[in-house]
C-alpha cells in the first residue's frame, strides 16, 4: 500500500514545477481548463495542501482562502475552498481530510469567539458530499429548507465574493468567459449513487453542473456542528494552534 503524506504550504512558497504539477493534475480532471486562469485562481488564495507519494511527487491538492468579513454588524471569518483535485488512484484517502480539518481548526483557534464559515462552490456531486461527511448542518440540502437567517448570510458573502457572476434566485455562481468543467469520465452519477437524496437534490440544483456552473454552498465550522470523525481533527488542530 502506497504510503502517502498532506501537508499545509503557503501558496507563496511554491515552486514553479508545484504549479506546474498542480495544473497538470487539474488539467487531467477538469476540460476548459486555462493555465493562466488557473495561477491567477492560486495566487488569489493563502494556502494549499497537497497530497504526495513517497518519492514527493504531488497526487493531489486543495486550495484554500481565508479572510475576515463583516455581517448584520458582526465580525465573521470564511474559509473559502476552491479546486480539490486528487488522482483517482487515491481517492477515498483520509490524510487529505484530516489535514483539511487540522487546518481550518488551527484557524478557527485565532479567533475562537468569532464564527468561523466554509464558503463551498461546487460542481461536482462528489464535493458536494463532503458536506454531509463532515458537519450536522449546511445548506442547502435536501432534508431541510434554509433558514432565511443563513441564507441572507450566503447571499452576502457570495455577493461580496463572486460579484455580478453569482445568481441569488438560483444560488449558483456563473463565471463569465473561460471556465472548468468535470471531464466526461467524472461527470457522469455512477449508477450506485443515484438514488441518494443529496445526489438527486444536487443534480436538480445544479442541471448545468456539467458545463461549470457552481452551487454555492455554507456550513459553519464549529466543534458542534461536526460529526464524530471531523470533530476530532479540527479540535486537534485548534490544540495545535493554542
């Protein structure tokens, strides 16, 4: 068995053959894909991890960004996560979440009082599952309306982030001019996870999923409103960090 390692890194602190694996593998994934768009995406965020074999060559990765807003008066931090690739040979590897969930617990414990929210864009159904993988609580989804409280914060955040790309009567981010799309071999619901709630409430969501359009998605990230296996990791990240 494949031994594999995920780190945290700066997104500064990549090397020009980092960014160069890291669009191969997205291009591997992703049709549409545009090498520029893709480093000004990097570039826009404060964090990547990436996940590596034995020999240091990278099998996939996740890029995140961090900021402070502010909301109904109220100071509110967002974890914004944007591409998460991984070689299909390692898919279902748990370093890759775990260290996802140190990470944002080591940020969560900076700020302990103030509400810590991942801000999620997705287009593909297996993304969308994360959310139920690792908290109680997100919107949307298929077994409870929003609040209309959350709702309005989505709105808000996605307005103050995507601009005039996001859609608030079909809450859904649609970038204008070049965008990514999963490659017909990731597209495709396998037969299995068809009849899946969230898989079916996702795809009636999201019809144009296969052309890039992109469901926003908001879950707070809180001791609380984690399951057992998630929880653990973030708290231990927060240790970590105080």
């Amino acid at each position: 068995m494949t031994m594999l390692d995920a780190c945290v890194r700066r997104i500064s602190s990549l090397s020009a053959a980092d960014r160069e694996r890291m669009f191969e593998l997205y291009r591997d994934n992703y049709g549409g894909a545009d090498e520029p768009v893709f480093n000004n995406d990097l570039d826009a965020k404060n964090y990547t991890i990436l996940l590596t074999d034995p020999l240091a060559n990278i099998c996939g990765f996740s890029t995140v960004a961090v900021y402070d807003e502010n909301y109904a008066g109220k100071a509110v931090k967002v974890v914004f996560s944007g591409d998460t690739i991984i070689d299909k040979a390692y898919w279902g590897k748990n370093e890759f979440a775990a260290t996802w969930l140190r990470l944002v617990g080591s940020i969560k414990a900076e700020s302990p009082d103030t509400p810590l929210y991942w801000l999620l864009i997705v287009k593909g159904h297996r993304t969308y599952r994360y959310l139920s993988l690792f908290s109680h609580e997100y919107h949307p989804r298929h077994d409870a309306e929003t609040p209309a409280e959350r709702q309005r914060l989505m709105h808000h955040l996605a307005e103050q982030r995507f601009g005039t790309a996001y859609n608030a009567e079909r809450g859904l981010v649609l970038f204008q001019g070049p965008r990514s799309f999963l490659k017909e071999d990731l597209a495709p619901v396998p037969a299995k996870d068809m009849s899946r709630g969230d898989v079916q409430y996702f795809l009636a969501r999201n019809p144009g999923y296969t052309q890039g359009d992109e469901l926003l998605c908001l879950c707070e990230l809180a001791p609380d409103n984690l399951t057992r296996f998630a929880r653990a990791w973030f708290m231990e990240g927060m240790k970590r960090a105080a």
